[in-house]
C-alpha cells in the first residue's frame, strides 16, 4: 500500500523518474496556492515534539497539531541525542518552548539493529561513524532514557513538563511511559 497515490511505476514497481524530481513538482503546485500565514517561528504552543522519522507517524494528525503550533524534531528512533539537545536549547532559549514531548514507537527499526552496525559501516567505508547507533531493545526504557537525557541536560531551561510516549503504529494510540 503506498499513501501517495501520484507516484507514477513501471516494471515490478519501480518508480519512474526520480522521487526528488516528483517532490519538486509537488512544491510547483503547492506554491501556486500558497499565501503567507503571517506566522512568527515561535511555535504557538510552546510545546517542542521529539520523535522517530518513521514515515507512518503523522505526528500532526496523530496529536491534533495545526501548522505553527510546535516545533518537530526527528531522527532515527526519536532519540535524544547531542543534536536533539541542541535544537531543544535552541527552542527553548530562542523560541519560547516550554514543554517537551517525546514519542517513540512500536515496531521501531533500531530494535532490530545494534552497535555492531557501525563495525559494518566502517569495514565497508574504511571509516567508523562518528556517531552511535543509539539501537535498543526495550521501547519503554528508551523513552525512559530520553526523558532523563533531557531532564539532566545544563543547557535546558523548562525540564518540569517532560513526557514521554510509545505510539502504536497499529492502532494509532499513544501510551505514556512512567518516567520510574
């Protein structure tokens, strides 16, 4: 099943022409319609939204958010790493954020890989990554490790309203975590 209905195949599915070109003309259509909604950078809710890049979370579907209302940041996992934290700061210190929501999911990738993906990467490339993985097994615990990342972090100035939740790619439900 694919959820965009315009992506023209050919033989065994494939996609004919590039996917970037297919976006291109997307935003060519969008633009022609477009009006400036006067919006200022300062997400309304003041709210920031962490979450995995999995592409069957509609995060503002799912969570009833219209454009303008939060900040969104997205990785592989929903993980809070280095990256995450600066762009939380960021959100927070120069934007007006106050709360923080993390959401990860049922049926996540980084269950089924580990660190020695990176030994991978670096017997093909010559090069180790930089970076870790950040692959678990335990989604709870997880987003339990994420919340306490942030909860700790110096540079954050708003840790009291930090949750933290799993989504269910099946039912579209999220499920709070206790933080314990």
């Amino acid at each position: 099943m694919t959820t965009s209905a315009s992506v023209p195949t050919g033989p065994e599915g494939a996609i004919v022409g590039t996917v970037t070109n297919r976006l291109v003309e997307a935003n060519q259509h969008y633009a022609a319609a477009f009006t400036d909604p006067g919006m200022d950078a300062r997400p309304v809710l003041q709210v920031a939204v962490v979450a995995c890049m999995d592409a069957r979370l509609d995060l503002h579907a799912a969570l009833g958010l219209e454009l303008g209302d939060c900040h969104t940041i997205r990785n592989a996992g929903g993980v809070v790493t280095d990256d995450v934290i600066r762009s939380l700061t960021i959100s927070q210190r120069a934007l007006g954020t106050r709360s923080i929501v993390l959401i990860h999911h049922t049926g996540c990738g980084l269950e089924s890989l580990t660190e020695e993906f990176r030994h991978d990467l670096e017997m093909e490339v010559g090069q180790r990554p930089a970076w870790a993985v950040e692959a678990f097994r335990d989604v709870d615990q997880d987003v339990r490790q994420s919340m306490q990342r942030v909860r700790t972090s110096p540079f954050l100035l708003h840790t009291d309203d930090v949750r933290g939740f799993v989504f269910d790619v099946k039912t579209g439900l999220l499920r709070e975590v206790d933080p314990a």
